[in-house]
C-alpha cells in the first residue's frame, strides 16, 4: 500500500490545518497509509548552517527526512502568515534538504514526490495567498506540486466539536483533488 505523509505548517496545538489533515486522513485511509506528522513532533531551530554538524538537530532531521523518504507522496498544509507561508515549514523544508549534502546515506527526500497542497482560515483567503509561495518551495526542492489545491475560507462556520462539517461545495471540491490526489500516486 502506498504511504502518504501529511505534514501541516502550523506549530499551534489547535491548528485549524492540523485539523485538516486528520480529515483528509480519515478519507484516504482506506487507499493508502497516512504517517501525519503530529504536533509537537518537530522541533528544530532557525536554520543556521554552523548547526548543521550538532548530533541531536541531525538525529531529529534525519528521522523527519526518513519518513519523507520513505513516503510515495505529501499533503502539507500551509497556513498563511501576512501572505507567506509560516517561517516554521520553511524552517522544516531548509533542515531536510540540506541533509542530502550532509549524509553520504541520504538522498533528496523531495524529489519527484507528488504534493497536494491544502489550506483553511477563518479569514477571506482560507490560506490561498500564501500557497504560490508553499509551490515555489517545494518545487525548488524537487516535489511535483499538483496545479490544483484546497482552500477553505471562513473555516470557523465549518468547525464541528474536534472535526468539521463542510458544505457540499467544499465537500465536492475535497472529493475532486484527493480523488486527483490518489490517482496520480497510484492508489486509486
């Protein structure tokens, strides 16, 4: 069965993002292993090459890269901060692509890995500002981003007890993309 790693932008302990991806986990389960990355689970800092060599920082990115590596495909969700994605995945995605120039054993975690984008927020956007600058990223460091994502406005009329209860248009538009998701993996 083919692995899918889902990691969310966010460092808050009641992302709306995170939410997400727990969402989207329960719906492509049955066609695929998720390994969603939970909060707290990364812990890395600033990106600063004279760190690169401390064996703790090491040890936490090469187990984040091996578990990029060893999935087929990525869901990440962005949330967007002043129309960017958060410093913390760009922090992430700087620690594990410089791995490959670190450790003999490792390659680029990134390459050719197709990526769903997603993204919700209780504003106008849902986070779509901010996702040109998530594609940039990971296609510089070599993932095949699908053209299309999800983005979900206002997200707070949506938000059910842990989960949410979308409409049926942002229903059907999630159905569409991981159903396109799935595809071009190869699990459906």
């Amino acid at each position: 069965m083919k692995k899918v790693l889902l990691l969310s932008g966010s460092q808050r302990k009641e992302s709306l993002n995170q939410r997400l991806l727990a969402n989207l986990a329960k719906r492509i389960e049955p066609q695929v292993t998720v390994d969603m990355v939970q909060h707290g689970e990364i812990n890395l800092p600033l990106f600063d090459q004279d760190l690169e060599l401390n064996p703790e920082i090491q040890k936490n990115v090469f187990n984040l890269h091996s578990r990029i590596a060893s999935s087929e495909a990525l869901i990440v969700a962005c949330p967007e901060y002043n129309g960017l994605i958060t410093p913390y995945l760009k922090n992430t995605i700087d620690w594990v692509s410089r791995l490959q120039y670190l450790n003999s054993s490792c390659s680029n975690a990134f390459l050719d890995k197709p990526v769903l984008l997603v993204s919700v927020s209780t504003g106008w956007s849902g986070g779509a500002v901010g996702l040109p600058s998530a594609r940039t990223l990971l296609g510089y460091v070599g993932c095949h981003v699908l053209g299309g994502s999800i983005s979900i406005p206002t997200v707070s009329q949506y938000v059910k007890d842990s989960g949410f209860s979308f409409s049926a248009d942002y229903e059907n538009l999630i159905k569409f993309h991981l159903e396109r998701f799935l595809r071009v993996v190869g699990a459906k």
